[in-house]
C-alpha cells in the first residue's frame, strides 16, 4: 500500500507541474514561499490571474481588486511609520492585514520579517512595500541636494541618484521621498538645502535626471528604487522662510515657477508623488481638488500614485481647516488624495464614510489600484523577498566602489567664490595650518537628511588633506562648534604664524538646516568671523572654506580671506573633496544654482525677478547681490566668442540654434558651465529681467576651443499671457550665454506672428 500512495503522489505532481504555467514551476510554497496564492496552486492546480507574471499589470491588478473587500482596499492606503518600540504593534496589524506600506523600516533582515508576516498571514498574499526618505545618499552621503545641484551635470546627478538607490534597496527600502523640486529664492528657510536652488528650468532638468537615476530602466531591477516627487506644489512660497506656515501665492507663480519640476519628474516617469504641507488658495493642498485633481490629473497628466506628507490630515484639523479627522479623510480622498502617510485617519474613517455614501467607494478602489500597480510595477508580487538579502546589504553599503564614486560626484559641486592672486590652489611643499570647526570634524559634513550614514565614515578635511597631500606639514587645531574661546583662537593663531598658509575652516551647523527650520541671520556666528579675522591679522595666505546648507551673507569672510571654496554639507567624501580641490589634483567647476545675498534685508533674492519701470535697492547697501545665480570660478580661464543664431527672424512655431565658442586660455585643463538665457522684451504681462533656458558644459584643455551647440524649442519662448494662455507672444526676444547670470554676450532674434 506504501509503494501505491507513493505513485499516486509522485504521478499527482507530474500532472499538476504539466498544468502550472511556466512561471509557477520551481516556486517554493513553503519557507520562504513567495506568496499564500501558491498554497491554492498547489491545492486546485490553477494560478489565479494576479498572480501570472506573463499578465499585464494591469491585468493582475484588475484580478486583485475583484477579490478585496473594501476594507482591505483601505489598507492599502495606510501608510504607517515602524519604529522598534512599536514593533509588536506594528506586526500586530500587518497580521490583521491592515497596513499596506512601512516607512522608516531599514535593513534586509528586519524588513523581511516583516514582509514574511505580510505575505503569510494575508489571505491574498499581498506584500507590503517599504518607504524611506533617500534624499541624498542612504549609507554613503552625497552632498546636500542644493550643494550637488551646483555641479549643473544632469548625468552626475543621475548617477547620484543611482548610487542612492543600489544601496537603499540592498537594505530593504523601494520607495523614495525624493526628488524634492521646490523652487526657493529664500535662503532663511531651512529645507532651501533639499532643493535645486531658485530656477524652475534647472530644477525641471536635475528633479528628471534623479528620477531616471532612482528608478532605472526597469523597475523591477532590485537596485531600483522608485521616487515619490515632493512637494506638491508651491510648498517653498513661505513667508519669512517659515517652514509649515500656510502659503500665498498667485495662479501665475505656481505655474511659471513651481509646477515645471513636477511636470519634468511626471514626464520622465516618476511612480508616485507627495503633497505639501501648505495650501493654496487657502486650502491645505491634502484636501485641494483643484491642485489634486485638475492640475495634477489634468493638467500634468500624472497617472501615478498620490500621497500625503507627514500626519497631513491632521495637520488640516489643527489648523481649523476641518473640524475633526473624519472631516479631514473625506475631503482628502474627495480631493484625489490616494495615500495617508501616518496619520491613520483613512484607516478610522473611510470605511464608515464610504457606507454614509460621502466618499466613493469607486474611489477608494481607484486608490488601491494606484497603491497596488506600484507594488507589482516593482516586482513584489513575483518575489516579495527580493529586496531582502543581507549579504547582499553587507556587501553593498559603504563598498569601496560606492566611495570613490562619491568623491567623483563631490568634486564638481564645490563653488570656488574667490580666489586673489591665485591663492589657490596650494601646489608647493609647505607648511599649511588647518583651523576652524570644521578642521576635523565629521559631525556636520553629512548635513541633513543623511539617513544611515555614519559620522565615523566621513572624511574630514584633515583626513583629506593627509591622505592627497603627503608632503605637506600639517599642523591641525581644531575644535567643535560654539567652542571657539579666547584659548582655542590663541592656540589656532599660533598655528598659522608658524605655517606659509592657513584653512581656515567654517561654517555652519547642519542642524540649521533641513525641515522644521528658519532662521533669521544667515551670517557665520561671530566668534567663526572673530578667528577669521584674528588669522588674517597673522599676514599669511588665508583660504576660506564654508561648510553650509544655504546661501550665506559672506562679506566679513570675503574682506578676511585671499580666497574661498564653498563646500557645502557634502557628505561622506566631503574632506578628500576638499582638499583634491585646495591642491590643484582637481579644478573647481561648480556654479551657484541660488543667488547669494550682501545682506538678509535683500531676501526674497533671485536672478529672474520681474522688470519694474525704476530699480530700488537697498540704501545702505551696495547694489545688486554678493554672488549671482550661476556664479563659480576656476583655476584657470574661459573665453566666449562667436555667439551666433541660426535665424534673426523665425516663426512662432520654429525652433533656434544658438552656438557659441569657449575657448580655455589659461594653463589648466578646466571645465566650464555653459548658460543659455532669454530676455522677452515686451510681452502682455511684466517679463522677467532674463529666464535661463538650457545649460551644458564642456572640459577643455589649455589652449582648447570647442563649440557649445544649443537649440531652443519653440516651448522656450512661451510664457503665460495676460488671460492665463501658454502662448509665444510674437517680439522681440534676447538670446543671452554666459558663464553666469551677470556676464552674458547677446543676440536679438525677431519672432514673428503667424503669416507676417
């Protein structure tokens, strides 16, 4: 009887495994099973649609919706934080199967745990998906995004991007909080450090350069990670640089200046998006159908996933913008509002307010299916364990691969700002002292937002200066932060007379920067410009440089030093960075992609402000700014000739060449940002002073002239007219290129009407 059963079986499994589709032969239905469909394969011999990878997504999510219960579509717009001391809760109510996404759970072994209660205790097998703020960098640190931004490279900034994803997924996460696209021209507010700077056409350029870095070409490669583009829309428009204060700001403005980097994310295929904070119109954007629905759906076409920011709708009860979380849930999904990220007032009340008929349970559906394709666009549905491997995260972060490439990346974000007869760089033997908080230290090199990086990784500039400039004597006196006694200054003073030069390094804490921040003066603390300029009294060489996550009003540092670099927070390689640069072995190429102030009182400061019939600038002050956008210099020279335009006169339907020769006449190979803008010279409504277009750039050797080629769409001449219209007003346009805002040659070019 034995020898009977045992053929029975052996001949039962021949005829399930001939009628198992292709993909499901080989998949394990116990340990490590893929998902609890597989136990119903095994037991009636079929595989449901949502479970064939050879289906469309869209197939398989429509066969998954058709078997949930509307509370279990709910769940899957509960968004909820994992926090250790919670960890019992938190599996708690994945085993209820009432979460359908983690943020802040990290690490392969941890985050396949939790999955593993997911999976096995759902009657569907749905796996979770887990979310993380990977804003620059998850174990190895890139410098702040306004830092990195200033290398005006979108395939740099790509491969940062990238970089931050091969690691973030090693350790568990497919879900970014980022690109960060706000557009500031405030640099009080905290979370200036997260963006791209004050230009809507660079920040469009680098928020798609980070999305195709994040999530690659397929995302189910297990070292993609998909973005979630923030914040939606017009968050930076806070007055007094303010962070969560309500904002206020025209139909015109979010058009021109804030929604150009959402529309370049969607374009190049951004999976999910989060909203602001802040309002519009008044209304909390988490419950604005205008901002939700018909721009975001209608206008930008975005067919992704919508999700709130931090405790969102309740943030909309506190404020007195709903008079409880019922209210606030209704008109959050109303809105188009897709996912609750920790708030839970979507898990309390939509299933009540679907049955009170107040919200659409069509709706709700829509949701889950938004939630659910960006779980089977990843893969998860195929292997919900994919992104849990620790050897694989043991191998990944922090590899040797990963820090060079970090150091690649950091060198062409640092801004040379000033640099007096050839201060820089220090090419000869000699003794060099080191001073300043910053001289040693790594606490503050990583800035905000650093994730898992480590302070013990970083490089400091000590390290840096060591390990790239052997021969040299150092003679290093640092310090912390607010420790800058009478002591400590004498002790860096008597360095510096005993050195042929001194670093002097400064700035500023990366505490104050990042969310939940403002701050008032943006000078250095005193007792930094005390050492400063107790140094420059010492009569030796002194370079400058700034460690910071904002522009800075610099002219007590400027007047102080022979010449300065302006590093920003710029992460794990930051001091090897800094010090390849301050010895020649690299050439400083960053440009500033945010205007620096003379003084706080100048603030709001940007490039691209509206004409008016009669500048006034402050009277106690020099005009203009310290620094304008685009600014950066070099160790050696460019050369601009030759601008030209393939047409002095076009149609408002053509396209423009422009050319223009950059020729390197100094003595050092160098790289140089290119910068295309235009000036409108009479249009409907007031113009701006000039709006960048295009950018590029080009390495040239000592003596080398190449041709930097651009062409303008006919999109960049439009603007948005006096009735609201995206249109080419026919005129009279200027075609500016220049190594900055300021220092521009120019070409009119004639757009003529239709028919003219």
């Amino acid at each position: 009887m034995k020898s009977f059963y045992y053929l029975a079986a052996v001949l039962a499994a021949g005829l399930l495994a001939q009628t198992m589709p292709s993909q499901a032969k080989g998949k394990k239905v116990s340990g490590n099973f893929y998902h609890k469909g597989w136990t119903d394969l095994n037991r009636n011999g079929r595989m449901e649609v949502y479970e064939d990878q050879s289906a469309s997504v869209d197939e398989r999510v429509k066969d998954l919706l058709s078997r949930m219960t509307l509370e279990e579509k709910i769940a899957e717009l509960n968004l909820v934080p994992y926090y250790a001391s919670q960890d019992s809760a938190v599996r708690s109510k994945i085993r209820q199967g009432k979460i359908g996404a983690l943020l802040k759970a990290n690490g392969a072994e941890l985050n396949r745990s939790l999955q593993k209660e997911a999976v096995e205790s759902h009657r569907l097998g749905i796996p979770l998906i887990f979310h993380e703020d990977v804003i620059h960098g998850y174990r190895t640190i890139l410098p702040v995004p306004l830092g990195e931004s200033c290398c005006w490279d979108r395939e740099s900034v790509r491969k940062g991007a990238a970089l931050a994803a091969k690691e973030a997924t090693a350790a568990g996460i497919q879900l970014t909080y980022a690109p960060m696209v706000d557009v500031s021209n405030d640099p009080r507010w905290g979370r200036i450090m997260e963006t791209s700077g004050e230009d809507p056409v660079l920040s469009a350029a680098l928020a798609a350069a980070r999305v195709k870095g994040f999530q690659g070409e397929d995302l189910k490669d297990k070292e993609t990670l998909m973005g979630c583009v923030k914040h939606f829309a017009g968050y930076a428009a806070l007055r007094g640089g303010r962070d969560y204060q309500n904002t206020d700001f025209s139909l015109r403005d979010l058009q021109e200046q804030y929604l150009p980097p959402f529309q370049a994310a969607v374009n190049a295929g951004v999976g999910t998006l989060m909203c602001s904070y802040t309002s519009y119109d008044g209304e909390p954007v988490t419950m604005n159908r205008f901002m939700n629905h018909d721009v975001l759906r209608g206008q930008l076409k975005f067919e992704g996933l919508l999700i709130s920011d931090w405790t969102t709708l309740s943030h909309a009860v506190a404020e007195g913008a709903a008079a409880d979380g019922k209210e606030a849930a209704c008109r959050g999904m109303n809105s188009g509002l897709e996912m609750d990220m920790a708030s839970s007032q979507y898990s309390r009340h939509l299933l009540d307010l679907a049955k009170e008929n107040a919200v659409s349970a069509d709706d709700i559906t829509e949701a889950a299916r938004k939630a659910l394709v960006v779980k089977f666009r990843l893969g998860l549905f195929d292997d919900p364990y994919a992104y849990f491997d620790a050897e694989r995260e043991k191998r990944t972060l922090l590899s040797q691969e990963n820090l060079d490439l970090a150091c690649e990346l950091t060198v062409p974000t640092m801004v040379l700002l000033k640099n007096r007869d050839e201060a820089l760089p220090i090419e000869k033997p000699a003794t060099i002292a080191v001073v300043g908080p910053f001289a040693s230290d790594k606490t503050n090199l990583l800035g905000r937002w650093s994730m898992k990086g480590q302070t013990e990784e970083a490089v400091s500039v000590e390290e840096g200066l060591k390990e790239v400039m052997p021969e040299a004597d150092f003679k290093v006196v640092g310090c912390k932060l607010g420790e800058l006694n009478d002591a400590y200054v004498s002790s860096a003073v008597a360095a510096v007379r005993e050195s042929d030069i001194a670093i002097v390094c400064l700035g500023e804490s990366a505490q104050n920067s990042g969310e939940a921040v403002t701050m008032g003066k943006i000078e250095l603390p005193q007792d930094q410009i005390n050492l400063l300029k107790a140094v420059r009294k010492c009569g030796k060489k002194v370079v400058t440089v700034l460690f910071n996550g904002r522009p800075l009003v610099l002219e007590e540092v400027l007047e102080a030093s022979d010449a300065v670099l302006e590093a920003w927070h710029p992460g794990t390689m930051g001091g090897k960075a800094v010090a390849l640069l301050l010895s020649g072995k690299e050439n400083p190429s960053g440009k500033l992609t945010q205007t620096f102030p003379r003084h706080s009182g100048q603030i709001p400061v940007a490039y691209n402000e509206r004409r008016t019939f009669t500048k006034i600038e402050p009277g106690d002050l020099p005009e203009g700014p310290q620094f304008p956008f685009g600014f950066g210099l070099s160790y050696t020279q460019f050369e601009y000739s030759n601008l030209s335009v393939s047409r002095e006169t076009l149609g408002i339907g053509d396209s423009l060449n422009v050319s223009v020769d950059i020729r390197n006449t100094g003595k050092r190979k160098g790289r140089e940002v290119v910068q295309l803008y235009i000036r409108d010279n009479v249009a409907t409504v007031v113009p701006r002073e000039k709006m960048l277009r295009d950018f590029s750039s080009v390495t040239l050797m000592p003596g080398e002239q190449k041709t930097v080629n651009f062409t303008l769409p006919p999109e960049a001449f439009k603007i948005y007219n006096n009735k609201m219209q995206y249109v080419v007003e026919p005129g009279e346009f200027v075609i500016m290129v220049g190594p900055d805002s300021q220092r521009l040659s120019s070409r009119k070019v004639l757009v003529r009407a239709d028919g003219e």
